[in-house]
C-alpha cells in the first residue's frame, strides 16, 4: 500500500495526533509528573527563598528564577515545536507525490479520499499548518417519513466554507436544509439550502449567509420535504 493509503495515513496521523497529546500534556502545569509542573515547582521554590534575602544573596537568586523562567518558556515552545517538521514534512510529501497537499487530496468524496480524522491531530493541524480539515459536521437521512440528522463533534474551530453534499439521488420532491451556524463573527446565524428533486448523488452546494461566507460552528442541522432514501450531508469546503 502507498503512504497516501487511507488505511496507511491513518495510522501516522493517529501516531502524530498521540504525540500531540503527549506534548500538550507536558506543557501544561496543572498535569502531575508534566515537565512544565516541575519547572514551574523549581522556579516557585526559588523564588520564595529569594524574597527573605537581600543585596547581592538576592541578586543571586533573582538570576537563578530567571534562568528557571527561561527554562519553562523554552520547554513550551520547544516541545510544541516538535510536531511542526513531522506535519510540514508530512504535506510536503503530497506535494512531490501527488501534486497537492494533504488537507485537497482527503476531499471526501469518496472512500479513498476520506479519512476519519484523530481530533488531537486535527488540533495539531490547525495549530501548525492554520487549516480545518475536511471532513463531514453534519448528515441527514429520510427514512419511514422522518428526517435523521447528526452533528460531529468536536466540529471545527477556524473560519472555513461550508458545502452541503447528496449523498443520494434525490428523489422527485425538492428538500430544504437549515443549517444553525456561527460565522467567522461569532454571530448564531440561520441559513436555508434548497436541493431540487432529481438532483444527482454528489452535488455540491455553497453554504453563505447574507453576510459571510466562512463559518466557525455548526450548531444544528434540520431538513424539510424530500422523500424516503434522501440522504444530505454538510462538510468542510474544499
């Protein structure tokens, strides 16, 4: 199999958002036994001894907190830094393969390109590379007269289009999908995308508001009309 394999990306961006994990944790002082926990313990006994001294004893250990300060802010940067390379490296690897990057080559439009991504290497994608990936926030299904519908959680993050997607063909009633979002505002906004009847499986549709195209949340999805089979999904935009 080829790396770009979904069985096979899978498996290193599984690997990676773990590290990612890792790494969070370890920067953070409020987890016992963490890195960031015994620089900040280190620096804070210090300085406590330090505020009973004076002059040059003072000076001293004034130097010594600093250098411990140093020690924690580095740690921080350094060990999220870590991640950085593996994930650039990664996309670049698209790029001299395939001619395109990670985030366009998993479009999800059909198995081959969809990967169902870890949400601690989606955390880390965001953090190095400012992207959302693609993947599906939302879904809606017509079955016995009623509509299904799910929202993925944790969704996304950043500001990005949105698309609604068939996922079947449509039967001969048009539907309507109504999507509660929040645009790149932070504005509760409610937007309505209607789908003909006889629309073909995979049509695409542009999700926008009156005032913006780029959405950072998807609260909820409800569809009116339609038939039984119906099938629509809402993704992140290519």
């Amino acid at each position: 199999m080829a790396v770009y394999d979904v069985a096979v990306i899978t498996t290193i961006t599984n690997a990676l958002g773990a590290v990612e994990n890792v790494l969070t944790t370890q920067v953070d002082e409020g987890t016992s036994g963490s890195i960031m926990e015994g620089l900040v313990t280190a620096r804070q006994t210090a300085f406590d001894e330090g505020m009973t001294l004076n002059e040059l004893p003072f000076d001293y250990v004034r130097d010594l907190v600093q250098g411990l300060r140093k020690a924690e802010t580095d740690a921080s940067d350094t060990l999220l830094s870590v991640l950085d390379l593996a994930l650039l490296t990664l996309d670049g690897y698209f790029g001299a393969a395939l001619g395109t990057n990670m985030r366009t080559y998993y479009d999800g439009s059909d198995a081959a390109h969809t990967v169902t991504w870890d949400d601690a290497f989606r955390t880390a994608w965001r953090r190095v590379l400012g992207q959302e990936l693609i993947l599906q926030l939302a879904q809606a299904t017509k079955s016995s007269g009623s509509w299904t519908t799910s929202v993925t959680t944790p969704g996304i993050e950043l500001p990005v289009g949105l698309e609604v997607r068939t996922d079947s063909n449509i039967g001969v009633l048009g539907l309507t999908v109504t999507l509660g979002l929040t645009d790149h505002n932070g504005n509760d906004v409610e937007v309505g995308v209607w789908v003909e009847g006889d629309t073909p499986d995979g049509t695409v549709f542009q999700v926008t508001s009156d005032a913006s195209s780029t959405f950072t949340d998807v609260r909820t999805i409800s569809v009116s009309g339609g038939q039984n089979g119906d099938s629509v999904s809402v993704w992140v935009s290519v």
